[in-house]
C-alpha cells in the first residue's frame, strides 16, 4: 500500500485555499458598505478632485495639441537641432 504525495498535498493545498477565499469574502463583506448605502453616499470629494483635475489634463492636452497642428499648418513649428539629435541618439541607444 502506497502514499501518493503530490495527490495528498494537492488535496490539502485546496482545501487551505478554499478556506481563504471564503474568509476573504467573508471579511470584504463585512468592510464594504452595501450597495444601497454607496448609492446613497453619491461621489467622493476624492473622486470628483480627481474627476476636476482629469478634465483640466485633458483640456490642457487638447489646447496644447491644437496650437502644435496650428503651428505644423501654417509651417511655423520648430524643432531645435539639438533635440532632434539627441532623440535621434537615444532612440538608437535602446
């Protein structure tokens, strides 16, 4: 009669995970208000701050590239030689 230990210690290993997993729900339930509450709370200041600033990146994004194409259209953007040549260099580098 034989022991199969990768079998043996396979089973355990299961049953040890399945025993976190449930106690993990268990402790996300308790620590997560329901889904009624959340709804009743509305955003957080947190989120709208970052809503507000994520609206002012992408406004500043939208005016910068605008003002790039405006330049490339009527031919008065420039680029400095030197930033070319090391953009050059260092996309060589990699």
């Amino acid at each position: 009669m034989g022991i199969d230990r990768v079998n043996v210690t396979k089973r355990a290993i299961d049953r040890s995970q399945a025993a976190q997993s449930n106690e993990l729900v268990r402790s996300t339930k308790k620590e997560r208000p329901s889904s009624a509450d959340a709804k009743s709370a509305g955003p957080s200041a947190k989120a709208k701050e970052l809503d507000r600033l994520s609206a002012q990146i992408e406004q500043s994004r939208t005016e910068r590239f605008n003002e790039v194409r405006r330049k490339l259209e009527s031919g008065t953007y420039r680029v400095p030689a030197k930033t070319v040549a090391r953009k050059l260099i260092d996309s060589n580098r990699k």
